[in-house]
C-alpha cells in the first residue's frame, strides 16, 4: 500500500484567494474615503454656525456650542427670505409636474414621427444659458406686475423645470408596457383613467426623481432671484449674500444661513429615498 502524496499549495490560487478576500476592503476603504471627502464641507458648514464669533473660525474639535447665529437670522429677516424659497420652489415644482407628466405621456403614446423632432426642441429650452433670458423676463415681469414677487419667481422656475419633466418623464412612460394599459381599456377603463390607475403608479420612482431635481434647481437658483427680487420676494440664497459687508463677513450668519438652506433638500431627498435610486436607474430606453 503506497503512501498518499503530498498536496503541494499552488502560489497562484494563493495570491487569487488573497486578492479576493481584500477585494471588498479596499473598495469599503475607497468608499468611506470618499464619503468623508463630500460630506467634509457640509460638517464643517454645520459646525461653524454652532461655534461662537470668538471662535468662529477655529479648528479645534471641542468647543462649547451656541444657537446664536440662528435666533440672529430673525433680526435680519432671513426667515421671511427662507419662505419665500419654499413656496417658488414648492409651487414651481407642484405645477411643473401636474401640467408635464400628462405632457410626457401624450407624447410618448402619440404615434408620429417627429415627436423626437418635438422632445428635442422641448429639450433644447434648457440648452440656453440663464442670461439670455435675463433682458425679456425683466421687461415682462415689469410690464405685468410680477416684478419682485413670489408667483413670478415661480412662473420663471416652472419655465425650465416643464421641460426638465417631459423629457425625464417620457422616458419613464416609454419603459411601461402598452400591453398593460390595452388591458385596462378591454376592463372598461378610459384613457386618462389607465393612464392614473396604471401607468402613473408604475412611474412612481421616476416621479419622485424629477421631483427632487425640480426643487433642487428652483431651490439653489441665484442668478433669476438676485435680478428679479429686490425685498419682498428675496429668497434665501440671495438674504445669505446681505452677509457679506464692508465692515465684515457675519461668518456665523453666513453658515447658519447655508444650514438651514441646505436643510429642506436633505429631507426631500431622504423622504422620497425609496423611489429616487430605483428612479434615477430606470427610464433609460430607446424609441
């Protein structure tokens, strides 16, 4: 009976074991790196508006926090600045999607050949740079009234976020199957009632997608606010730049004000988290 031979390890699956089993730590490793790297300027942001003025731009760790910088915004107005960016971007984005989502739908369903033709000149109103328009929407917002109030910003916001929506939302519609609302119409449904008991739902992450970057751009836009506001519409991007003065900068002000900003999309982005990811993915089709 001869004795069994001994298994000689092979160096080569050695190295492949070793390489697989720190595979997933450098790329945890990459990962916290890079989180710390975005989220660095934002908890510095914070800190700073809890710090007192003394030490108002100190780097120590431990230091005795203060609302001070926040009560103050009051003295300035800054929450009256702060509502009226709520509302131009809650009302730009509540009317762009009511009125483009059935926009998008009709023009995914509609069977013609230049509707390409038609979602790229729809495409195309957000291709111009802002100052463009800077000139006409002055002279009109002046000619009808609009001029430094809350509805005009909204009118001026809701302009470039409908196309913003019939683009996204029409690619969200063309990935739903017709079969489904064919279905729906053989049950005795209507169009516009397949279309809301159907297809909308299926559409729901894309929805909540278009939503978020509608009130992202309405809420962190500066260059319409700054031209076409002056003191009763002033948003709460412009009320941070009264900040800035020639005796000094209110640094606590300042980062207290960019806080609170920065505030209102951290809780819409986490509300609708279930369907942003999903949503974000989906709807990349071709015709």
């Amino acid at each position: 009976m001869t004795d069994a031979l001994p298994v000689v390890p092979n160096p080569a699956q050695g190295r492949a074991s070793r390489r697989k089993r720190l595979g997933p730590v450098l790329a945890n490793v990459a990962l916290v790196a890079v989180l710390l790297f975005v989220l660095f300027p934002i908890v510095w942001l914070v800190q700073m508006s809890l710090r007192p003025d003394e030490d108002i731009l100190g780097y120590q760790l431990l230091f005795t926090p203060t609302l001070v910088h926040y009560t103050s915004l009051n003295e300035s107005k800054f929450l009256h600045s702060f509502l009226n960016s709520v509302v131009s971007s809650c009302l730009s984005t509540a009317v762009a999607l009511v009125i483009g989502t059935p926009a998008a739908y009709v023009l995914s369903r509609w069977r013609l050949k230049s509707r390409r033709k038609i979602a790229m000149w729809i495409l195309s109103t957000r291709m111009a740079p802002q100052i463009t328009f800077t000139i006409p929407f002055f002279l009109f917002f002046r000619l009808v009234g609009l001029s430094d109030t809350v509805w005009g910003l909204a009118l001026i916001y809701l302009t470039f976020n409908l196309a913003l929506v019939i683009w996204m939302m029409r690619s969200f519609f063309d990935a739903v199957p017709r079969a489904l609302e064919e279905a729906a119409w053989l049950d005795g449904c209507g169009i516009w009632n397949a279309f809301l008991r159907i297809t909308l739902p299926l559409t729901a992450p894309g929805l909540a997608a278009v939503a978020v970057l509608c009130f992202i751009f309405s809420w962190n836009d500066f260059f319409y606010a700054l031209i076409l506001t002056r003191t009763n519409a002033m948003t709460a991007p412009v009320a941070i730049i009264n900040f800035m003065q020639y005796e000094g900068w209110e640094w606590g002000k300042m980062a207290a004000g960019g806080t609170l900003v920065m505030l209102p999309v951290v809780l819409f982005t986490v509300l609708v988290r279930k369907w942003l990811v999903s949503g974000l993915m989906a709807g990349s089709v071709k015709d």
